[in-house]
C-alpha cells in the first residue's frame, strides 16, 4: 500500500471559490457553516463570500486553513492514515489540524489571531512585503538581498527562494535580480514573514498556542524550519511560533518527505504550488492538488489507484 503525505498550502491562490468543492461533502459543509456562524470567523467568510481583500493578511491565513481543513474533513473517512502532514508558512498550522493535535475551529482561530499579530509587526508608513526569486544558485539569490535590507523567508529549492523586506524597496531588489539574470516576482502579501521584521509576533504567538489543548497527533508534522518531525506539544509550540521570523526549509522538508518513503502526495488547496514542486524534485513521488479536480470522487479515485 502506498505511504500518504498530504500537503497544506500557505497563500497566493486563494480565491472566492475555495470552500465550494468541500461542500459537496456533507460534513465538511457543516463544518464550515459552525465556521460561518462563529463570532470571530464570521467577518472572514462574509469577506471571502463577498469578493473581499482576500489577499490582506487578516482574511487570507485563517481563509486558507480553513478551506484546507475543510477539504481535508471531506476526504479523511476514505482515505488511509497519511504517515506525514507538511505545510508551507500558514499551511504549518492547517498541517497540525489535519494530523489531529488542534480541533479544526482552534486551527482556524489561530490563524485568525496570527495573522493579527504579525500585522501588528508593519509600522506605519514602513509597509512590508516579498519576492520570490529564481533562475540563479540560491546562495548568489540570497547575496543580491542586504543590497535591499531583504532578508531570506523561505528556501524553495537549489535555485529558487522567497524574501522579506520593507515594500518600498522591492523593485529596487527586483531590478538588481533583472540585472544578475534571475528572475524575479513581487508577490501578493502584505507582511514580510519567516523575517526578523516578524519578530514581535513570536513571544504573543507561543502564549496562544500554550493556552491551546493539544492531542496526540496521528501522524508527525515537519517543522518548516529544520523540516524535523514533530510529535510533541511543547516542541510544535516553539517551533510554530519561531517560523513567523525564522526562514522556512521547504526544499529541506521535500527532501525530509522523500527519505520518509512517502509515494503519494494530496496538496489540500487553494492552488497546486506545492504538489508541482515536489513532483519537479523527487519526480517518483505521485503529486496533485485536490484544485486540479472538478469533484471529490475524482480525488478518491485518483488516491484509490494510487495507493493500491
């Protein structure tokens, strides 16, 4: 039988559709409608309903561990236990939810808190953003940064990482990527995350994930930020409140997947980022994202085959 990694994702494909596939399922769809009616969450879904800033930092963490949970409720009774759970920046918490050590509504809310703090890292007038940088080693990527005051947030690969820094001087290290012949992206986030410039968040963040109950997860989670495996409260706690300002490991935590013998992948959604990226690295690993399919018996199908 095969070994299951599912993936959850962190932003940049949210959109004002990514509950509708999990509301086929009749659970998932309760879920979401306990969601909808929550004091604190209810502000989120009217904004995503509504066409709102879906890319603002305060709606899209917690959108986005929701539609991942959420699908994940959907598809959990007829699937095989995964052996591993990984997700990438945001998607780290919905990774906790879906290995069973956070009940899905404390994941959601955490997010929602999350979000709020590391919002409160952004001084005025000084707004933060990223750029996702490729085309070159990624350590002559990373020595175009100080030039910019960037800093490294998440290393995605040997040519390719993502980086954080004040939005006022992005195209500044856009322009020096051009002219050393990568290529370059501003990306759509409003805070300079896995960066010192998050650093405030930290401390309040391990407060509220203390205060949380925690069970025994079912599969051990990677830690983006040594991609370690993960299994204890106390250990998730510091390392999920540390990668607010500390860079994510992704390339490191593909790699961790592969050694672990995983052969299937299910990346949760929105978006399919992070199943292209480790089928492109470890190409033996069967890889696709539930966005990629028009129903969920066309996943359970596809997982069927695949797992045999």
């Amino acid at each position: 039988m095969g070994r299951l990694l599912i993936l959850c994702p962190g932003q940049g494909a949210q959109h004002p559709a990514m509950f509708d596939l999990a509301r086929g399922d009749a659970a998932a769809a309760a879920l979401l409608d306990a969601w909808r009616a929550d004091a604190e969450l209810e502000p989120l879904f009217g904004a995503v309903e509504n066409g709102g800033p879906l890319f603002a930092n305060r709606v899209a963490q917690p959108a986005i561990v929701a539609a991942s949970l959420a699908m994940w409720a959907a598809l959990r009774a007829r699937l095989p236990a995964p052996v591993l759970a990984a997700g990438y920046s945001i998607g780290e918490l919905s990774a906790y939810g879906v290995a069973g050590a956070l009940a899905p509504l404390d994941a959601v809310r955490l997010a929602a808190r999350r979000a709020r703090l590391m919002d409160a890292c952004v001084d005025a007038g000084l707004a933060q953003g990223m750029v996702a940088l490729s085309g070159l080693p990624v350590e002559a990527l990373a020595a175009l940064l100080p030039g910019a005051g960037f800093h490294p947030a998440i290393l995605n690969g040997d040519d390719a990482l993502v980086a954080g820094g004040l939005a006022a001087a992005r195209e500044q290290l856009v322009e020096a990527a051009t002219a050393a012949g990568a290529r370059a992206a501003v990306l759509p986030v409003e805070v300079a995350s896995h960066t010192p410039l998050l650093r405030g968040a930290v401390a309040p963040f391990a407060e509220l994930l203390a205060q949380q109950v925690w069970a025994a997860p079912a599969c051990p989670v990677l830690s983006g930020i040594s991609a370690d495996k993960v299994e204890e409260a106390g250990l998730a706690t510091r390392v999920l409140s540390r990668q607010i300002a500390e860079p994510i490991r992704w390339a490191d935590c593909m790699d961790a997947c592969a050694e672990a013998g995983v052969s299937v992948a299910l990346e949760l959604g929105p978006g399919a980022a992070l199943s292209r990226m480790l089928q492109a690295r470890h190409p033996h690993i069967a890889c696709r994202s539930v966005s990629e399919f028009r129903t969920l018996d066309g996943i359970r199908s596809w997982l069927d085959r695949r797992l045999d």
